[in-house]
C-alpha cells in the first residue's frame, strides 16, 4: 500500500470513527436500557448529547487547530474518546452512559472535523476531490455497516464489547496517526484569532456564498441520509415485518451505492466539470425523494430499495464535490471552514432526525417528502453557486 494511499485510509478511519461509535449501539438499545435500569425511550439522552456536544465541539476545534495545529488536537481528541469509550463499557446507569457519551464526542470531533483540513493542507484541485471522496465514503459507510456489527456484537458478546471494539479502533487511530502522519499545518499558515475574532470569521464565512451555498447543499442531503437511517427501522421492521439483522444487512448494501457514487464522482467531475455533476446528482436524489412520496403507500421492499438508492446515488455523487466546493477557497482557513461545515451538517441531521418523529404522517411518506425537500433544496442551492461561483468548481 503506497503512502498516499494510507494516508486516505487513516483519513477515512478519523472521519468515520465518531459515527461509527453512534450506530453501532443502536441495535443494542433494549439490552443496554435494561443493564442501565433505564427506560428504553431515555436511551435518547444517549444520542441528543452526543449530537449536541459533537456539532458545538466543532466549532471550537477548527480554529483551535488553525492556531496551534492538527496534530496535538486529533491526537488528544482521539484521547479522550477513548477513555469515554471505556467508561461507557464501564457504564452502570443512565447518567454515567450520558457523560460517557459526552466525553466520547468532545474527543471524536476533532478527528471527524479535521480529517477534512488535513486532507485540505495535503491535496488541491482534483486530488483534494478525490481524496474527500474516499473520506466522505467512510463517513456513509460507517452508519451502513456498524448497526449490523453491533447486533452481531450484541447477540455474541453483549453491548459492552461494541464500547471495547471502538475505544480499541480510536488506539489504533491515534497509533497510525503518530506514525504516518506529521504535523500538516505550517507554523507560517497559522491565524492567531480572539473569540471575537472567531465569531466574526464564522459570520464572514456564513455570509460569503463561496462557502455558504455548496455547505448548505451538502448538510441537507446529508441530513436525508440520517432522516433515512432514523425512519428505516420503522418503515422495515413494523411496516415490512423484517428483522433488525436483515434492516443491518439492508443497510450494509446501501453503502456500495454511495461507495460507487462517491468514487465515480470525481472521475466525472474531471470528465465533464464538477458542476453539471453535482446538478445531476442533486436530480438523481430529487428522483429518488419523489420515488418514495409516490411509492410509500403498500411498499414493497424492492420499491423501497429503489427509491432509497437513487437517493444515496444522488448523495454520493453530490458529497464529495461539493465538500471540495465548500473547502477549495478557504486554505487558509481549512479547520475554520471544515468546523462550520460539520457544525451544519450535524445540525440538519439533527433537525431531519427530529422531524421523522414530529411529524404525524406515516413515516414513509414521511421520508419521501424530507428526502425531496433536502434534494430540492440542495438543487437550488448548487444552481445558485454556479452562477456565482464557477471558477472555484471548474
């Protein structure tokens, strides 16, 4: 394996890990309630305060890390997740799993949101591109495989062992990351911002559509992708009468959709420019939202499938590309920009989780119409920055 191909993998690896910590535990909701002495709709609290906490931590680690460096914050993020992984396999109550869970994504955030900044100190153009490409797959990916882990996991060990396996995959990480990796942000690069300063750089970005546009098109489709992992296990398990391991194995199989979108992408992209790709993208998830409104009434697994993978299609062209859109610009401010871009997709995974509940429609339709508004809007929002911004996508 050649050198830059470990340092995609290691990449990969620090994205990932966060989301994978979330989703592995999801099937062992029921057997950890009942080990906790919790009720099983409190095991929520398991989930909000890690969301809270890993969406607000980003905001602080993107700068700290433009200041001071990658290096010592992804090390001693990785850290922390560790010894909060295994104070969640030491977990006795609800209260303890809660801070467990707190510590786990104050020290996971910095791993996810700087694997993106360090891909950005290391590649530009179509190599930043490419190398996203391989990160943001590990990202989806982590959500597809890890709930079928953590049943295996649940049924053969018990819930504790997926808090050992991820608290074992952060030792690794911090291990390969000491010997691969050197510091990527030059002492010369580094920006000396106040608090003031920094809340003003955040509004600037916010407000500068170079960044804004793309980051909001890719946080709202990223925002699908979890309103379908919150929705399938009802619209499978009580509307389908499927198991928990076949939802894990339809799952897994998801994730060779965004695999191969998320890789065809670039190659596209070089082919025919980047902004036709992410345009038709954005079409192919808006067919697979309307797919799923005009599908969901007595669906079918096979229509179910297909509608969820134009979806995911969509979303595996459009990651990548507009990831390296939302970055490209901002080199100098890499951490800043990835911290604002993971605090928004966190925030409307949060917000797409939330209304897959709120709403009172059958939750297939449900799905169809948040997967529609997300591609629709995300559709607007590229057109948008095509006008405005070609050259930086070209």
């Amino acid at each position: 394996m050649s050198t830059s191909t470990r340092t995609l993998v290691l990449l990969s690896g620090l994205a990932a890990v966060g989301t994978l910590s979330t989703t592995i535990i999801l099937p062992s909701f029921p057997a950890m309630a009942a080990s906790l002495n919790a009720a099983p709709a409190d095991m929520a609290l398991t989930l909000s305060s890690f969301f809270l906490v890993f969406a607000v931590g980003q905001l602080l680690v993107g700068p700290l890390s433009d200041r001071y460096g990658r290096r010592p914050l992804i090390l001693g993020g990785l850290t922390l997740f560790v010894l909060g992984s295994l104070l969640g396999a030491g977990a006795t109550d609800l209260s303890t799993m809660v801070v467990a869970r707190v510590i786990q994504a104050a020290g996971v955030c910095a791993a996810s949101v700087l694997a993106r900044a360090v891909a950005r100190d290391l590649y530009d153009g179509p190599l930043l591109a490419k190398a996203l490409a391989f990160i943001m797959v590990a990202m989806a990916a982590a959500p597809g495989f890890s709930p079928l882990i953590g049943s295996v996991i649940d049924s053969q060990f018990g819930w504790r062992t997926s808090f050992v396996l991820v608290a074992a995959a952060g030792s690794a990480l911090i291990l390969s990351y000491s010997l691969l990796l050197d510091e990527t942000h030059a002492p010369s690069a580094r920006l000396k911002m106040t608090v003031a300063g920094t809340a003003k750089a955040y509004m600037q970005l916010l407000g500068d559509r170079r960044f804004a546009l793309p980051a909001l098109s890719v946080s709202l489709v990223i925002g699908g992708l979890y309103a379908f992992f919150a929705s399938a296990p009802t619209i499978m398990i009580r509307g389908m009468g499927y198991s928990s391991l076949q939802l894990g194995l339809f799952f897994a199989a998801t994730v060779l959709v965004v695999f191969s979108a998320g890789i065809l992408a670039p190659r596209l992209a070089q082919r025919w420019g980047a902004i036709p790709v992410v345009i038709i993208g954005s079409l192919l998830a808006l067919s697979g939202g309307v797919s799923q409104v005009l599908l969901h009434e007595g669906q079918h697994l096979l229509q179910f499938c297909l509608a969820i993978c134009l979806f995911l299609a969509g979303m595996g062209v459009i990651n990548p590309l507009g990831t390296a859109a939302t970055l490209q610009p901002f080199a100098e401010q890499a951490g800043l920009a990835s911290s604002l871009l993971g605090f928004l997709q966190m925030t409307v995974a949060a917000i797409g989780t939330g209304l897959i509940s709120a709403i009172a429609l059958p939750p297939s339709l449900t799905l169809g119409l948040l997967l529609s508004a997300a591609a629709l809007c995300s559709l607007g929002g590229f057109l948008l920055y095509s006008a405005h911004s070609e050259p930086q996508m070209a």
